[in-house]
C-alpha cells in the first residue's frame, strides 16, 4: 500500500489526478488494510482458542455418557405424556 500511496500522490502532484479522487482511493486502501488485519486477527483468535473450545465439548461429551439413561428415561416419559 505504500508504493500505492506514493503513486497516487505523484499522479495528484502532477496534475493527473484531483485531490479528491486521490481521498478516496487513499481510503478506499485504509478500509482494505483495516478488513484484512481484522480477518488475521480473527484467524489467529479463533486458532488460539479453537483448541479449548475442542477440549470443552469433548468433556461435555464424556461427562453425558453416564447420564444418557436418565435423559432416555425423561425423553420416554415426556413422549407418554405428549
């Protein structure tokens, strides 16, 4: 984006270009670095975290094994009941 940059402000310097028209080019690069450093924060967020989210539903997971005969039990009776 910096070479980018510079050649907009040369093509303003020379007359190429309205300053106007180099504002918005200039933002319109400013919104696409900003969404790409969002979307590498993101990755690396959800990488960091992905792990413990795994390992957390994976304990839930073991942790309702012992408990699925009750919950077939409450399931049955509710559907006598329906």
């Amino acid at each position: 984006m910096h070479t980018d940059r510079s050649e907009i402000l040369t093509l303003v310097a020379t007359g190429r270009m309205s300053p106007r028209e180099a504002e918005r080019l200039l933002a319109v690069g400013r919104d696409e670095e900003e969404t790409v450093m969002r979307m590498a924060l993101g990755l690396a967020f959800v990488g960091l975290v992905l792990p413990y989210v795994q390992n957390a539903i994976s304990g839930i997971g073991h942790a309702l094994i012992p408990l699925l005969p009750a919950i077939e039990r409450v399931l049955l009776a509710i559907g006598r009941m329906a």
